[in-house]
C-alpha cells in the first residue's frame, strides 16, 4: 500500500510563460481523464512531481496576464532543496509544460482561418503540456489502451493508492507517483490484482526498459523524431498511438499526426466534415485534410480545436460527444 508524506518545507520561484500565455487553457485540460496527482480551479494548478526521486507538491498560480505573463510557483518538500536542484527543476517544468514555446507565428497564420482562427482567439496563448516525465505518461498511455475512462480512472486509482506516496501539502492530498524500482520490484500477478488485465505485463515490460536503462527520456531529447518514433516503438505493448500523443506533449512535435485512433476518427469526422461519429470519415482522408490544411502545425491545430470542444463540454453536454466518452 501507498505511504503518506507530509511535506512542510516551502519555497516559491516566479516563472515568465513566452508570450501569449493562456495560464487556464495551457494547466487545465478538460479532455484529460481525472487523476488523483492534480487539482485545478481557475488560476491554480496544485501538481504532484517525482524530480529527481524527491516527491514535491507544486502550486502554480496565474500572475500577469495573457500578453504579460507571470506564474508563482510555490514547491513543497519534505527536505530544504539546493539552489541547484531548483534551477534544474525549473529548467524542466519550462521544458514539459512548454511555457517557452512561440506561438506567434502560429497565430498570425491561422487567425483568419475559418474554424481555427476563432479558436485561437478564444484560447489564445493556450499550448500543449505534459505534466509527467516519459515513465509516467507511458504508464498513462498503457492504463487507457482499450477501456472506458470510468475504467482507466480505477486502473489509475489502483496503482496511485497501492505504489504511489500520498503527498499532503497547502490542505490538499495528492498522489505522487512511485519511483519505476517500485514497480519493478513487483510481481505481474501482483498487477493483475489490481484489476488491470493485461496491461500488467505492458507496465512490467516498460518499467524494466525503464529500470535498466534501455530507453531514457533525456537521452531521446535529443533524437530526431523518427529516432524516438522507433525507440518508442520498441517498447512491449506501446503502438503508434500512443507513440503519436507521447511525440506531440512529451517531446514537442508540433507536426506529429500520423494515426488516428477509431474513437478520435469518429470526433474529428463529426468537428470537421460534420457527419456522424457512426458513419466517419476515413482516416486517410482525414490525415491528407490535416497535412493540406495546416502544414507543420497540423497537431498543434488539431489541439485547439479539440481543446475548444471539451472545454465546451466543460459547460454544458454535448449529446453526441456524451455517447462516446461514457465516464
């Protein structure tokens, strides 16, 4: 079972978002099924990270505005942290919550476009983020195979509460997630008791590639895609995917939409050629209509326009979408 950990030691460093920077639509997405290492309301994201073995509660909260952007990011250990572990850290939430990426040019291609264009006024300065290190979203990725999110939320629930470290900071209580040895060390059927099927042997598999070091997520950084794409792919149980959503918020490929699976077919028919989610529009074509419309930036394009629609759904029921989510 998880431990607890109450942290008390505190600390608070400014971060400076390029600008534009939407804090709302870049820290909360709406489309992401809920998990038990976050908290969001407007202008506050409360985070749990495992950065280097040391469980922190982060607070982020919104300062400035969308074209002078500000974050206060308060950090809770249990420990006093270096200088040096902090300017790591936050070398690395700039990098995984891509708060320096430059969206002007994006913007001022697309502002007349006429679905995406007024999109990105309504979100302007929102971008994709990524909360997790590779490890970890990879677990996500495996824990979301072939379920209803009602399920992939249990599956989540299950490994926070059995391998994680519930984290008690700033009055909340949050999961952190467990060093890749803690799985590691734990057997297949183990997993399997948590009720997750087969996908105990995709988390066993991917945490020993992880463990003994066969793939390392700062190493890729610094691959050219294709390189990544076939790393990833080697991974027991990872397809292409998950491969094409880890390449777009892991590692930042803003053109990386290659495959598409049979429940976004369905959405992207319905938000694009409006027909009907039963009857979609075949992924080729979609994948030809993406590539000719929006060029380089064709998954970053995708994200707004998707974004925009559960945020939609956010305040109030969308029928048709209700039919395919079933959480």
């Amino acid at each position: 079972m998880s431990k607890s950990l109450f942290l008390e030691k505190k600390r608070v460093i400014e971060l400076v978002p390029r600008a534009p920077f939407n804090f709302d639509a870049t820290m909360h997405k709406p489309d992401h099924f809920p998990s038990a290492d976050n908290e969001w309301k407007p202008g506050i994201r409360w985070q749990t990270m495992l950065w280097q073995k040391v469980p922190l509660g982060l607070k982020f909260e919104k300062r400035g505005t969308i074209d002078e952007p500000r974050i206060s990011l308060s950090i809770w250990s249990r420990d006093e942290l270096s200088r040096g572990f902090l300017d790591n850290l936050t070398d690395e939430i700039n990098y995984r919550y891509n708060l320096q990426l430059d969206l002007n040019k994006f913007n001022r291609r697309f502002k007349d476009d006429p679905q995406l264009g007024a999109v990105i006024n309504r979100w302007k300065g929102m971008r994709p983020m990524n909360y997790s290190s590779l490890y970890e979203y990879l677990i996500i990725a495996i824990v979301l195979q072939n379920a209803t999110v009602r399920r992939s939320v249990n599956m989540m629930q299950a490994l926070f509460e059995n391998y994680g470290t519930l984290l008690l900071y700033n009055g909340k209580e949050l999961y952190c997630f467990w060093e890749p040895k803690v799985i590691n060390r734990a057997t297949e059927q183990e997993l399997r008791d948590l009720k997750i099927g087969y996908r105990a042997k995709s988390i066993k598999r991917v945490t020993e590639a992880i463990v003994r070091g066969g793939i390392n997520e700062f190493e890729l950084r610094k691959k050219s895609k294709e390189e990544q794409r076939k790393a990833l792919l080697g991974l027991y149980g990872i397809g292409p995917a998950s491969v094409g959503y880890i390449l777009f918020d892991v590692f930042h490929h803003m053109d990386e939409l290659n495959y598409i699976s049979p429940w976004k077919q369905k959405i992207y028919s319905k938000l694009f050629f409006d027909t009907e989610p039963d009857e979609p529009v075949s992924t080729d074509r979609l994948l030809e209509f993406f590539k000719e419309r929006f060029g380089k930036y064709r998954m970053l394009a995708v994200h707004y326009i998707w974004e925009d629609l559960f945020w939609k759904r956010k305040n109030g029921a969308i029928e048709w979408l209700e039919k395919l989510i079933r959480l």
